[in-house]
C-alpha cells in the first residue's frame, strides 16, 4: 500500500476529522510531493482532498538545479544523467481540478518566486487557485 493511500484511509477512519474539510499541504520538496499525491489520486479518479495549499515549491528539479548551478544550462546533458528524481510539477499540475492556494515570499532567495508563479500559471484546469506573495518572506520564514 502506498504512503498516500495509509494516510487517506486513516483520515478517512478518524472521527475527530470533518470529511469536508481534509487539504494536502506541502512546503519547498513537499509541495512536489503534494502535486504528485493529488496528480496520483486524479489519474485513478479519485477527489479526496478538498484541496492544496503549495508554499515556496519549484517547478522541477532540474530547473532548480539550473537556479542553484546556473552552468547546468550550459551542459544540459550532465544535469540530465546527475538527476536520478525529477519531480515535474509542472508537468503533473495542469489537469488538477483540485482548489489550489499557491504561497510564496518575495525574498526567497532557494526557490525562485518566478517558479511558484509558474506552477500557479500551468494549474489551468483548477476550479479556483490563488497566488499570494508574502512580502519580505524568505524560504525559511514565509509562513
């Protein structure tokens, strides 16, 4: 069983938790993981999250490693063989229907801010999505 489906069905089981109101949240990295649970649960159609709340998330590894090592966009080839996950959030997001809130500060000097407006840009299919930029936050403080 995988780790999404352990945690669904002890949601799910919990009585303390109010059905209608479970949201997937994920941070940097965990926001990736939280775009990839929903994208998962989508391609078998299922809608259990009421929806996401995605802070300071990049839009690949790959551009990352390009934002942290700017001679990756030189040698395209060497990233490729160096980047064993890829983590495309921006490949997986665009069919999501789910309701998206995007966070992300200003001053985040890890991830660029131009990559969580582009994760935002690419949630077409979201019945509603916001973006809000956090003045002064960094990647460590935004919230």
């Amino acid at each position: 069983m995988k780790d999404v489906d352990v945690v669904i069905n002890f949601c799910k089981s919990e009585p303390m938790i109010n059905q209608s109101k479970v949201f997937v949240f994920g941070r940097s990295l965990g926001g990736a993981v939280a775009i990839h649970t929903l994208r998962q649960l989508f391609d078998r159609g299922e809608h259990y999250f009421k929806g996401a709340v995605i802070e300071n998330t990049f839009t690949s590894i790959s551009k990352m490693a390009e934002s942290v090592f700017p001679p990756f966009k030189l040698i395209p080839w060497i990233k490729e063989r160096m980047l064993r996950l890829k983590w495309e959030s921006e490949n997986q997001v665009g069919p999501l229907h789910t309701p998206m809130f995007f966070i992300s500060g200003d001053q985040d000097t890890f991830v660029p801010t131009q990559q969580t407006h582009d994760l935002f840009n690419k949630a077409v299919r979201s019945n509603w999505k916001e973006l809000w930029i956090v003045p002064g936050g960094n990647h460590n403080t935004t919230f």
